[in-house]
C-alpha cells in the first residue's frame, strides 16, 4: 500500500477511536455529544450513536479516494519495460512511442503506411524481437496507457444525443423525440459523436510527477501584487484574480488546487481544397489557463474535447447544444473531484470551472445564441445599433466618437457621416439580468417571425445549454477576438489601398453622406444603365481622378519598391515581395499583423497619401502596434484606449464609410478589454487555428472524418504526455519542434540542480583566444550579477549561424549572425545607450560556460549614432568599430531597411 495511503488509515482509526471515548462520556439526559468535524458538534442520540460512527467512518474512507487513477506504476509492467530484443538497451515502449508519434505528427501518414514501417523494421531488427508488426498490435499494445473515448449516437438533425445521463435520457430511443427521425440506417448510426471526458485527463496531469511539479512552480503560480503595474498574462489580469474573491467561484481556494478552463470551437473544412467536397465539422476544444503559455498553447496540453459531425450535405451542425451538453454535464460532475497528487502524494480535492470563452464572431454566433456579424445589433459586447446601407449593401456602424470624451473637439468635427456636433453617449452592454430576461421574452415568442424580430431588436437568439453552470457569466467571461479582429482590419486596410474600394458602390455611399465632394463623378442615368466598358468618358470628368484614401498605379510600383527591401528578423513569418499589388503575399492573418506592427507598412506608404489621410493611417498603425504588446503597463492603458478611439474616429472621418464594419468597431472593445483580460499574446487564436490545421490533415477517411480523427488524436494526445513528462525523448525522430523545444524548457526548469542558461547551443562553432580586455570585461560583468570567476579560459566557442537567447520575461528571441548561411540578414539590435539612438550588426557570438551554466557574449559592429526621421531612426550603413555585449544586454532584433547607404530602423 502507498505511504499516503497508510497514512491516512491510522489518522482516520485515530479519529474514530476519539469519537467512540468522547460518545462514552455521560451528558445530561440520555444524549451523546459529538465533536466530530462533520457534523460539527450535533447532539447524537445513544441508540443512534454507533450506527452514526459507522456512516462517518465510512465517509472518510471514501472521500478521499481519487475520481480517477492514472499510476505511473502502469509504464512499469512486463509488457513495456522488456528490451526490444536480447542485448538492446531500447524498450518496447520506447520504440513502439516513436513510431506512433511519426504517425499522429506526419499528416496524411495512413494506418497502412505505420503497419509497413513496423514490419519493415521488424524484419530488419535481430530475431527473435517484440516489435509489433502492425498499427493493430501498436495500439493494442498501448491501449491501456490512452485516454477513454466514449461514442454517442446523434440525432441526424443534431436536435438530441442518445445517452443516459443529463437532462434526458434518450439511449434506448429508436427514433428522435423532436423531428421522430430514425436513429439508425440498416442498423448502422446515421451520426455518432466521438468524445474524450476531461476528468481522467486531470487526473494524468496531477498524478504525473514532473507535470504536477508545474502547478506549484513559484514563477507561474505567484499572484500578482495589487501594486503590480505589469501584466504579462492573462493570469495577472483583473478579470483572473476576480475569481479568487470573496462570492466568486474560486473562493478561499488555492491555485494549484483550481483548474480554470477557456473553451474553443468553429467551423472547419477538411475538404477545403476541394470546392465539390465542401464540409463544416466544429472542433471542441478546452484550454488549462493556468498553464504556462508555451505550453497551454499545445495541442495535447490544449484538450480536444470532441469534433460536432456536420450537417446533411456537409452543411454547418444546425445546434450545437446537444454536443455542448456532455461538456456542461461532465463539468458540472467535475465541480469538485478527488485526484492524487504526485507532488504531496495524497489525494487532493480539484475544482473544475468554464470561465473564458475564445471563439471568432460566428463561433461565438453560434455557441452563446447571438446574431451574426451582419446585423444592425452584430456587437456582442454592447448596445450599439449599425446603419444598413443601400449602395454597400452591408450594416456599417459610424458611432465611434461616441467612445471620446463629451467634451474632445472631434464630437464637434466637421467630415463625419453624422453630420454636426455628436452628443450621443457611448453604448452600454446589458447587465446580466436585462439579458436574461430578454433571452427569456425570446423563448417565450410564439412563432418564428417574432422570435426573428426579437432577436434584430437585441442581437439574442434565446437561451443555450451553457446557461446551466452556476458561475456563468457571458457578458464578463467572453474575450475578444484580436486575431480575426486585427487581421481582418488590415485585410481591408490593403484592399482600400491598392484601389479596391474606389467602385461606384462607395462612391455613391459618400455622396448620400454628402462626403468628399471632390470624387464624385458625374455619371448621367443614362449612362449607368450601360455597361462600364461601353461608357464614353469625358477627358475632362473626374472619372480617373483617385480617392484620397488609395494609391495610384504609379504609387503602388513605389509601395512595391519599398515592400521588397525590407528585411525581416526570425520573429516573422511574412517575406518582402509586392504586397500592394498582389495582396495574396499577406495570406496569412499572421503576416497581416506583422507587417502592420513591424512598421513596414508606413514605410511603404510614406510621403504617398494626402498628409490628412497619411497622418490618420500613422495613428491607426501606431495603436495597433502597441495594442499587441506582449506586455501591457497598466499606467499606459488609459492613454493607449485614448488614442485608439480617437484614431479610429480619424478613420470614419478621412477614409470611406466602407472601412466602417463590425471589425471596425470590435477595436474599440478590444483596446478597453486589455486591462481585464491581458495582453492579446496569451489570447491569440493562432495555436487554435494551428490545431484545425492538425485536425484537417488527419481527416483521410471519408464519411467518418470526426471519429477517425478522435482516434488519431487519441494516440497523439498520449505522445504529448509522454514528451512533456519527460519519459520519451522523439529527437531522432523528427528533429527538433516546438514541442520538443517547450519540453526541454520545462525539464530545465523542474531539474532542481541545474543553473539558468541564457542561450542554447547551436551548430557550426569554433574556439578563439579571449584578450585580455575582454576578459576584463567578462569579470567586472559577472561581478555585477554576483558570480565569482576566479580563471578564464584562454578559449571559447565562436558561434557564426543563430542564437536563441531567453529574456527575463521568458521570451525566445533568435539573432542571427553575419555569417549565418540562412535565407534571414543579420540581426540589428538596439544597444544600451544614453541618447537611446545607438544601434549595432551582430557579428557572431562568443559561448562561455561559467559555474556550469552557459553565457552568451555578442561581438558587434556599431553604427553612427542614429537620428530621427519622420518617425524612424535613420543612421548611415558604415559600421564603425566592434564591441563585447552580453546577450541579455541586447534589445530584441529590429526590423530594417537598407538602401541607398542608409539604414532604416522601422520598429525599435
């Protein structure tokens, strides 16, 4: 029996021991008085006395005992601990991990691929050996180690779930109790809904050791202060604490003792390459949030719960509530559950809550009942009511200097699409109660026209499953989208650019809103009725005129220029090339963002727009730039929510009223919710989006994308568990990934021996004298962080490729020397200087161990003292002499221009 386990034994037969002395002692009349905890002091009757002892005893013998097990006794069995063949030092486990993680991390790899690789290396391998020679015998042979898959038959039309448990209890129905369609097709389900319960998955992660240890590291458990003025995570957020307080979910409870959990889902088409085989499958996916961002970003880690089968013909699932309601019922199961704790080792009691929801526009549509993107009340964070145009056939909402002051002098601008002065106050979200009363008014309707009234009037569709959780709370727990939000944004940003937007359409929208008179053509009726290739323009219209708001054919080429020069660092996905006249080369919302943030973009368009129009888009960018800060301080919030909403009043001002759509608006709330929920880093989509895209390429079945995912994801999730514990090492398998990189991060923390590194070796490396001047500086700097040098080596490493160096905010950032052999230019950096205009090249790096940690030293090229202009720092490129920093010491590497014998700092 477990030490813990004993342990609890002799306390509990020590306690009841106490209650039997305590019960014996006589008590005025012919009652018994009773001490125990549990019933805290009630009078126990003599003849009930010892039946009560016994219920007791045996409560606290069962309380204790875990939900769920997962011992790590179980890798110790025969069957896995045996040696792949006589005389090697791989087990079987070992050997039988590597291929099934070649196989859940190769997309489109099939079951018959794996099956001829075993046999393949089977053959290959001394005989006699335990190598299994199929992907049936691997999974057979691993099938106790993986997590429970539970199989539920669906209604065709998605109205119920045939289970057991919940509300209703449909399992032994033949037919739909709402549309009476037949639950089976010649015997066989019409539709089945695969699921992974997250009770057991808990229960790995506290009961794995190394996994467990994470939830008590000090650095990502410690709370933050209230004079913290530096948020970096979600977890430092105001919205994370409020959990903690007093009436909140997590009341009096510790950290590591709360998992809060953030849910994911939309539509996904694993057909998407192929316009005939369209399909809309909806991923459910749940995240730990107190997890470490590196990792809580991992698929594994990030817990796919389930994938909701499409509807007939491949359609979008008409409900979601019947998939949603396994998670709320198991959740509600799961409130508080007993697991063992390997770091205490003794069971523990967990509490489960959904408090964040992180979904696009028509996930969040279709999860929390709301209207769609395209309606007059599209905003699902207020009351604001949109403007349908006629020309643009859309809802354009133009309230944004309803978010300034009353009294900031554009509210009296002229140029607005609402003429004169705006004294209109900022829209309000409904409270709790105003929302479930009107969700309630909804339910009530009697048919769908009114229902559909209902709904245009405030933007709800009705109630939804979620509504069950006690603590549930959409108006405080739904985080903006910033990914989609953004990116969008810029997308229509570049189309407005290269000329997309200068149609008759919006043209015709600001003469309604009598703007920009000086673009209006002067087209007769007679004429529009004509085909635009057939149209006789006069040379003296004002037909080739162009907006204020785009750039000319002429321009572009220039923008173009510009876009090609620029040099991009190894944080960025986006590679130069002419993005204004082939928008496809920012295809990625990745590269959208970055392309703005980085800088690139006013470069590009410097000097080309009117100063009006060309001032505002500054404004815009700059806003954007600080709004995807990986850290946020909280004395610069308000001004950054200052400048964003009058930045994008600017915007409705001096651009077209098409740019004004419901991304527009969502900006606002994104910028005002940073405060509540942290900086958008910890809240991106990206790793979500990176999930589908692991989703999609598994889907190689036919007909049954979902369940066969479910299985592979099975095997995946198992791989990941046995990576971040530490108990298998996939180098040799695929190299290095991201995963790999998180998992080395995470031993490196958990080894208790072992010191802080701030770099990791790399490739291509040599040793070189130290002079005695850079010994001299070495020293004084060790010095400085309390490290005792007594001798120096004469040599160290000479590093000439890339360096990943970790900052004090464990961000990697990857410079890259002069002589790296990559597509990637040397890395510029901002140095420690008094002025703050200092900048230098990286040459290459010098690697010293020091007390058995490595250090990192940089030999760089300074430039001349660089000098502002037109909002970028401008040095000439001649390199003037080489100096010795030490990595921690450099700024992040800095997206640059070169051209024309100067250097162009775009972002420092």
């Amino acid at each position: 029996m477990h030490y813990s386990y004993l342990l609890f034994g002799i306390c509990i037969l020590i306690h009841c021991t106490q209650l039997v002395a305590m019960g014996s002692r006589s008590q005025p009349g012919t009652l018994k008085y009773c001490t125990c905890v549990k019933c805290q002091g009630a009078w126990i009757s003599r003849y009930s006395f010892y039946k009560h002892k016994e219920k007791l005893t045996e409560s606290l013998l069962s309380s204790p005992t875990p939900s769920f097990e997962y011992p790590e006794s179980s890798f110790n069995a025969p069957e896995f601990t045996q040696p792949l063949f006589e005389g090697s030092s791989t087990s079987v486990l070992e050997a039988v991990t590597k291929h099934l993680y070649v196989f859940s991390v190769n997309h489109g790899m099939s079951k018959t691929a794996l099956s001829d690789s075993l046999m393949c290396e089977k053959s290959s391998l001394p005989q006699p050996n335990h190598l299994p020679s199929s992907y049936k015998e691997a999974r057979t042979l691993v099938a106790p180690l993986l997590m429970p898959l539970q199989k539920y038959d669906v209604c065709i039309n998605d109205c119920v779930i045939f289970r057991d448990s919940g509300e209703y209890e449909y399992a032994n129905l033949n037919e739909c109790p709402q549309c009476l369609e037949p639950r089976k097709e010649n015997g066989k389900s019409r539709k089945m809904f695969t699921y992974m319960p997250i009770g057991p998955r808990l229960s790995r992660w506290f009961g794995t050791e190394n996994l467990c240890k994470l939830i008590y590291e000090k650095t990502l458990t410690v709370s933050r202060s209230e004079n913290n003025e530096v948020i970096r995570d979600f977890t430092d957020s105001e919205q994370f604490h409020s959990w903690f307080k007093a009436g909140q979910v997590f009341e009096n409870l510790g950290k590591n003792s709360c998992v809060p959990l953030s849910l994911f889902t939309d539509g996904v088409n694993p057909n998407r390459n192929s316009s005939a085989c369209q399909k809309s499958m909806w991923p459910i996916i749940l995240t730990w949030i107190t997890l470490p961002p590196s990792v809580r970003q991992l698929l594994g880690p990030m817990m796919l719960m389930g994938i909701i089968p499409s509807g007939k013909n491949g359609s979008e699932p008409k409900s979601l509530e019947p998939y949603l309601s396994v998670v709320v019922d198991e959740l509600l199961s799961l409130t508080e559950f007993t697991v063992l704790n390997s770091y205490t080792s003794a069971p523990m009691t967990v509490k489960v809550a959904l408090l964040q929801y992180l979904c696009d526009i028509p996930g969040y549509s279709k999860l929390l009942h709301l209207s769609g993107h395209g309606g007059l009340r599209s905003c699902p964070y207020c009351q604001e009511h949109g403007h349908y145009c006629k020309h643009l056939r859309k809802t354009i909402h133009i309230s944004n200097r309803t978010f300034l002051p009353s009294n900031h002098p554009l509210r009296n601008s002229e140029g607005f699409a609402v003429q004169g002065p705006d004294r209109n106050s900022r829209p309000k979200a409904y409270s709790l109660h105003e929302e479930t009363a009107l969700r309630d008014m909804y339910q009530q309707k009697p048919n769908k026209n009114q229902k559909q009234k209902q709904q245009k009037r405030t933007g709800l569709k009705g109630n939804y499953i979620l509504q069950k959780l006690p603590y549930h709370n959409r108006l405080e727990q739904m985080s903006p989208d910033g990914m989609h939000t953004l990116a969008d944004f810029i997308s229509h940003l570049m189309e407005m650019l290269s000329g997309k937007y200068n149609g008759e359409k919006v043209l015709s929208c600001e003469k309604d809103f009598n703007r920009f008179p000086d673009i209006h053509s002067e087209i007769s009726d007679d004429e529009k009725e004509q085909p635009k290739k057939k149209r006789k323009l006069d040379p003296n219209s004002k037909h080739d005129v162009t907006p204020p708001w785009s750039l000319s054919k002429e321009q572009i080429k220039i923008a173009d220029e510009r876009a090609q020069h620029v040099l991009y660092t190894n944080a960025e996905d986006i590679s130069p090339g002419p993005h204004f006249s082939k928008l496809w080369t920012l295809r990625t919302m990745n590269s959208k963002i970055q392309f703005v943030t980085s800088g690139a973009l006013e470069r590009c368009i410097q000097g080309l727009l009117p100063p009006t129009q060309e001032k505002t888009l500054k404004c815009v960018c700059d806003v954007l730039k600080r709004m995807v800060s990986p850290v946020i301080h909280m004395s610069t919030l308000d001004e950054l929510q200052k400048d964003t909403h009058e930045a994008f009043a600017l915007l409705e001002r001096d651009f077209p009223l098409t740019m004004q759509n419901l991304t527009t608006h969502l900006i606002h709330h994104v910028v005002e919710d940073l405060a509540r929920f942290g900086p958008m880093y910890g809240r991106w989509l990206f790793p979500y989006e990176r999930a589908n895209g692991w989703i999609t390429r598994q889907c190689l079945r036919k007909g049954l994308e979902e369940s066969t995912v479910m299985e592979t994801y099975a095997i995946y999730d198992w791989c990941v568990h046995m990576i971040l514990s530490g108990k298998f090492n996939p180098v040799d398998a695929l190299g290095k990934t991201s995963l790999m990189k998180t998992s080395e991060r995470l031993m490196e923390k958990l080894d208790e021996d072992s010191s802080a590194v701030t770099g990791r070796k790399q490739h291509r490396k040599k040793n070189v004298l130290l002079t005695d001047s850079m010994k001299i500086h070495m020293r004084s700097f060790y010095m400085e962080l309390g490290i005792g040098v007594i001798q120096f080596p004469d040599t160290v490493a000479e590093i000439h490729s890339s360096v990943e160096v970790t900052d004090s905010s464990d961000r990697n950032y990857k410079f890259v020397c002069d002589k790296y052999r990559g597509n990637k230019p040397p890395s510029i950096v901002k140095l420690p200087c008094v002025n703050n205009n200092q900048f230098a090249q990286v040459c290459f790096f010098l690697e010293h161990s020091v007390n058995s940690s490595i250090h990192h030293w940089a030999i760089v090229e300074l430039f001349p003292l660089a000098e502002k202009c037109n909002s970028f720092f401008c040095m000439e490129d001649k390199p003037l002499q080489r100096k010795l920093f030490h990595s921690s010491l450099l700024g992040k590497p800095l997206v640059n221009v070169k051209n024309q014998g100067k250097v162009w700092i775009l972002r420092d």
